[in-house]
C-alpha cells in the first residue's frame, strides 16, 4: 500500500473546509417534491380522506400544461383532483361515479360526467364533431366519440399521463390526476360549480364514506339579489 504525503493530504483538508463551512458539514438536502395540495386550495374532507381540486379554466395556464393537446381550447375545464388518504387502510372510490354539478345562468343546475383523454383527444382533433352521437349527457357542444387515427392518438397520449387514472389510495397515500368536464365554452361556469364525489369505501371491508363535494372556488360569486317590487 502506498502511504500518501502528509503535506499533500493536509491540502486537501484546507480545500474542503471552506464547502463543508457552508453546509454545515452535510452535503445540501435534494429539494423536496410536491406531495399534497396547495392550502389555497378548496376542498373536502372528513373520515381520514381530503380532496382537493385546481381548475385549469384560464386559457394560458392550460396551454402552458397541456400544450396542443389543451381542453380548454374546445370548451372543456381540465380539472385537477388530488386525494389524499390519511388513514391506515387503502381507500378506493367509484371514478365513474364523479361528476360535476354546474349552476346554469338561468338559475338551474346540471350534472356533467367527466370525459375520457380520449374523447377529450378526439374533439380537439376533430372540432367540427361526428356524426355519431356521444352518449353522456352534457352541454351543447360536439364532443365526439374517440376516432383510432393518428392525430387523436398522438394527442391522448399527452393526455393519458395527466389523467386521473388510479381508484384506490393508498394507506397516508396520495394520487392525482386531472378530469376534464365539457362547460360548452362558457369556462364563467367554472367557480360556481361543485365537484361530486359520491361512492368510496374502506378496503377490505368495503365500508362506505359519506359523499364529498368540493366547490371549485372557495368564494364562488354570488348571485345577484333581485328586487322586490
């Protein structure tokens, strides 16, 4: 073995002190990832679950995450939906089963079903519509059904990652995901409306939680008073 010079090692000491001086004598920490939802956030909460939404209604913002394959371009909110679960058992909920309840300007209301990245790919690829009627209820608008040709398919493939793909979370788990809900190019509909998220359950027992609804602003407008004659 070779013995290494005092004096060179003595250098090599009193080059590193000046580093070590300045992290305290540990190397820097990585930066940590984004793991739960801002506070600002609106959201529900209660029997160990949290859900948190973020809509995408403002144009610029979605082109900055979607990029060509953008919702908001054919008059669909991209909603993302953070949950988390901070239980000691998986919980898995009824994606299906979601919607969104909008309040219509002539003082109704209406429940939307979320669309697939697919058919979200297939209007965007095909504005104009298809003559195949879609079979979700949803506001006057063409939304098409999903097309196998290429241009739809290199568009849901923008998609498909940022889409709220998983049902069970698990134990202190989180998943996220966007879900993308057809407001027929009226995006003013938008904070005003309540995200519904009506069937989860404990696993393995199956045991039910009560419904969620998360309005997607915390200060939704009010609607003006009327007065009395």
């Amino acid at each position: 073995m070779r013995n290494h010079p005092v004096g060179l090692l003595a250098a090599v000491l009193m080059l590193a002190m000046p580093v070590l001086a300045q992290t305290g004598g540990t190397a820097p920490a990585p930066a940590k990832p984004k793991t739960d939802a801002a506070p600002s956030m609106p959201r529900d909460e209660h029997d160990g679950l949290s859900i948190a939404v973020d809509p995408y209604a403002d144009a610029q913002r979605a082109k900055e995450k979607f990029g060509k394959a953008n919702p908001v371009d054919i008059g669909v909110l991209p909603l993302e939906v953070i949950i988390r679960n901070d239980t000691d058992h998986p919980i898995r909920l009824n994606l299906a089963t979601i919607q969104l309840e909008v309040r219509l300007k002539n003082g109704g209301r209406q429940d939307i079903e979320w669309l697939t990245a697919e058919e979200v790919a297939s209007a965007i690829a095909h504005p104009s519509g298809s003559v195949n009627p879609s079979a979700r209820r949803l506001p006057p608008v063409g939304i098409p059904l999903p097309t196998k040709d290429k241009k739809t398919e290199k568009l849901a493939e923008i998609l498909r990652p940022l889409t709220l793909d998983s049902d069970v979370v698990a134990p202190r788990g989180m998943i996220h995901g966007f879900l993308y809900f057809n407001l027929g190019h009226d995006m003013s509909l938008a904070p005003t409306a309540t995200l519904y998220v009506p069937d989860s359950a404990i696993v393995p027992s199956n045991k039910p939680l009560m419904f969620f609804e998360v309005p997607l602003s915390k200060n939704p407008p009010q609607p003006e008073a009327t007065a009395n004659p």
